[in-house]
C-alpha cells in the first residue's frame, strides 16, 4: 500500500509542478515552498518499501516485483518533478548542471543498491 501511496503522491507533486511551470496562476511562492516536501515524502515511501522488500527473491512473494516497479516509478516521477523545477527556476545551464548531479547520484545510490542491499 505505501509503494502505491508513494507513487499517487509523486504523481500528483508533477501535475502540480507542471501546472506551475506552465500556467499563469498565481501564488506559487507557497505550491513552491511545500512541493520539495511532497516529492520528498512520497521519495521516502518508494524508498522504505525498497528497503523492506530487500531480502525477498524476485517472484517469491506475489506482490514483491509491482511493489518495487511502484517504487522506483515513484522515484523516477519525483526525479522528473525535481528536474522540471529546476529548468524552470534556475535557467537551462544550471538546471542541466542540477539535473547531471542528480542523475549521478540516483545511479549511485542504485549501484548501492544492487550491489550491496539485493545481491544475486
């Protein structure tokens, strides 16, 4: 329940960031203060369920493999959510920049992951 959780959230944190992005409405100083919060928080789900489903083989457990595909859809969501941000606020220089350092800590926290959490 919380994978899915993880991902509603993280779904509804990029429409709101593509809604402010892309429209006129006004205060977003607010949308903008809490939704680091919100992708924070459904990062936080995907990442507990990683955690618990950690031990277990893939096709033991009927609901292990959708929960980590939940889970890292979430992440991936978050991560675009993050990524359009940052294009938006700080121009496309420093947003490739931002969006370079995040790419390459996701792929070294997944090496992390694979490597030493799910080993084959």
């Amino acid at each position: 329940m919380l994978a899915l959780l993880s991902v509603w959230i993280a779904l509804g944190a990029l429409i709101t960031s593509l809604l402010v992005v892309f429209t006129q409405l006004g205060g977003k100083t607010p949308v903008l203060t809490l939704l680091p919060y919100t992708v924070a928080l459904s990062a936080t789900f995907a990442a507990a369920v990683l955690w618990a489903n950690r031990t277990k083989k893939a096709g033991t457990d009927s609901g292990v493999d959708g929960q980590r595909v939940q889970a890292v859809s979430a992440i991936v969501l978050n991560s675009l959510s993050f990524a359009l941000l940052l294009f938006w606020l700080h121009g496309p220089m420093l947003g490739l920049a931002g969006l370079a350092l995040e790419g390459g800590f996701l792929m070294f926290v997944y090496w992390l992951y694979t490597r030493i959490l799910v080993p084959d």
